[in-house]
C-alpha cells in the first residue's frame, strides 16, 4: 500500500508512456506485474526542479509515489532551510538564531545529517565544513548584489571574510542525540548546509521508495541524480555529465551507464555573478576563503548521493594530486575533473561506467 502523505502538489506534471516490460520471475513461478514508463517533474524543493523517470504497474500508483517524493523533499528542504522560518518546525535557521543561547531540540533527520556532516569534515580534512555559514553568508549576500546590480558588483574584502571565519570551528557544534539537541557554543558561528543537504535528502528519499516498493526509477534534484535499480528489461540508466562549456553544441562530456548509483558534479559554471569582468562561483574554499579556478568541474559517482555530494565539493578544493589519491583511496567511488582549459582527468575505475 502507497501512503498519500501529500495531496497538493504544487507544480508537477505528470507523463506516461505507452510503453511497458513484463518481468517474468521464471518458467511455473508468478508472473510479475507489467510496468510502464512514467515521468514527472515539480518545482521549487532546494529551490530546483526535481525530475523523475520512473516504472509502475500504473499511473496512480506512480503517481503516489510522486507525492510521497514531493512531501518527504518539502520536509527535508524545510528542516535545512537556513533563511526560512515555518510554523512548528525548528530546523537549521533555528539551530543559528539561537547560537550561544540554548541548544535546540530538533528533528533527527537534522541529528543525522549533522552527524554525517562531522564524519565528511573529519574524513576530508574540513574541505566539507557546515559551520562555515558566516563566511558562506557574506558571499551570498555579495552575489545576490551582484545578480541584481551588476553594474555595482563587489567582492567581499578578505578582513570581513577572516572575521567571519573566526567563528566556523566545527568543534562549537555540540550535538546530543540523546536529547535530539544541537547547540551552537559561539554566539557567531551559523551553519550551512548547503554542501551536503540536498544530496543527503535525496538519497534517505530515495531509500524510502525502494522500501515502499520502487524498483525501478532515475531521480534528478536539481543536478544530484540517483538510479533506483536498473529499467525493468535489466538496461542500466544512462546520465550525461553536464559539459561545463554551456556553449558547445555537445552537452554532454560523457554518458554514465548507473545501477544503484548516483552522479553529483560541483561546478563553477552552476552560480557564479560578474565582477570586473570576471566570474566568482559559489564554491569557497575553507583556507583561502575565495573561490579558485583550479577546476570548472567535478564528478563523483558512487553509491550514496549524499556522500558523492559532499565529496565533490571537497574534492573540487583540493589540489589534483591530493584530489585523485583521495579519491582512490576510497571504495566503490570514482571521480572525474574538468580543468579550465578543457582537459579531463579521471579516477582509476571512472570510464568503465561510461555507455559502450
């Protein structure tokens, strides 16, 4: 049975198509249901388009299993929210308001991904730091200014960065999960979840599907897609790995071929605003508290698309020394970068995935 959590869908459209495969389980033993190709796309969870393509034995079931999707990334976008405040909720905005004020008894979906996040700073050598948010915030600030009066486009002056950056020791954040608390000790340190949330929300979803009886899907939320299984006749999922260059005619560096898996690329391409002519993306780099151009682009594919998401943000500020013998000290995860110039290089097991 498919639960309605949701039954106000914002904005999603929903499309079947006529064709179906029919999975036999063997000669003598039941034949399973026929599925059928559907897809749907809604707007505005992380602040993105969510795109699924999914296979059911029919539209409504699809379709309940759209709205669980919808419902369960609201309730995860709304819990990591660092801007917005929603009624009976105390999510990360809370958590920051209230620095060295009190801890903040939260959801444990918050526990979790902060927990995850303690594990990512440790295991990257803080490449991955959620308590960077005073340091992030003035870079949004300064590029929404920028956006909107391009004329007037600044950066930030490296004293305010350093200022800010006084308060992003990860250590001030004490988590009880016993009591389902999270206290900020430095009244000046905020977190950001930005690096991590979207792709751990993803993947716990994604998860709740397959437990709920999704076999068979590709989810895309805004850039972070994850395979659910294969298509029903066993054909892998292939996903394009965005050309950085939005000018060529080719807008793809590679297809994947993903069976359980999940692609995340973190580029400069994505935000960026103007200033002088040139451009600063959104990527900051804990040391140098700025955005560098050593790459336009990284790819993490691997299995858990919280992980890959925070792993390509941490690999995109490391050196590519340190980045490829990082990468290749890991299991069952692969890496591919894009340098300014065009040029590729890959993790050892990357293009064994790309489609023959």
């Amino acid at each position: 049975m498919h639960s309605k959590i949701m039954k106000r869908i914002t904005a999603w459209i929903l499309t079947g198509a006529c064709t179906a495969s029919t999975l036999l389980t063997g000669c003598g033993r039941k034949e399973e249901p026929e599925l059928f190709r559907y897809q749907a796309s809604f707007l505005g969870v992380f602040d993105t388009v969510t795109n699924v393509v999914g296979y059911a034995p029919d539209e409504e079931i699809f379709t309940d299993y759209m709205e669980d999707l919808q419902s369960m990334l609201e309730e995860y976008h709304q819990l990591y929210d660092i801007y917005n405040d929603y009624d009976g909720i105390s999510n990360i905005k809370t958590i920051n308001d209230n620095a060295g004020i009190k801890p903040v008894q939260v959801d444990s979906r918050i526990i979790d991904l902060l927990t995850e996040a303690q594990d990512m700073y440790e295991e990257t050598d803080g490449r991955i730091n959620v308590a960077m948010g005073n340091v992030l915030s003035i870079w949004h600030d300064y590029r929404e200014e920028g956006t909107d009066d391009p004329e007037a486009a600044a950066i930030p002056t490296m004293e305010e960065l350093e200022a800010a950056n006084l308060h992003t020791d990860i250590s001030n954040m004490k988590i009880d999960r016993d009591a389902s608390t999270v206290y900020l000790e430095d009244p000046e340190m905020s977190l950001d979840v930005g690096a991590v949330g979207k792709g751990y929300a993803t993947e716990m979803v994604c998860r709740i599907l397959e437990e709920q009886g999704l076999t068979s899907a590709l989810v895309n939320v805004g850039g972070n897609t994850r395979a659910i299984g294969t298509k029903p006749d066993g054909e892998k999922w292939q996903v394009g790995v965005q050309n950085p260059d939005l000018s060529s005619k080719e807008a793809y560096l590679h297809v994947m071929e993903l069976d359980d898996q999940t692609l995340v690329n973190s580029g400069t391409y994505q935000r960026y605003y103007t200033v002088n002519g040139k451009q600063y993306h959104h990527i900051i780099h804990p040391e140098l508290l700025m955005p560098w151009d050593r790459y336009v682009d990284v790819a993490i594919l691997c299995s858990d698309s919280g992980r890959a998401d925070a792993l390509s943000t941490a690999v995109f500020n490391m050196e590519p020394e340190e980045g490829m013998a990082f990468i290749e000290g890991l299991e069952n995860v692969e890496a591919m970068w894009v340098y300014p110039d065009g040029t590729e290089t890959y993790s050892s097991g990357f293009l064994k995935y790309e489609r023959k």
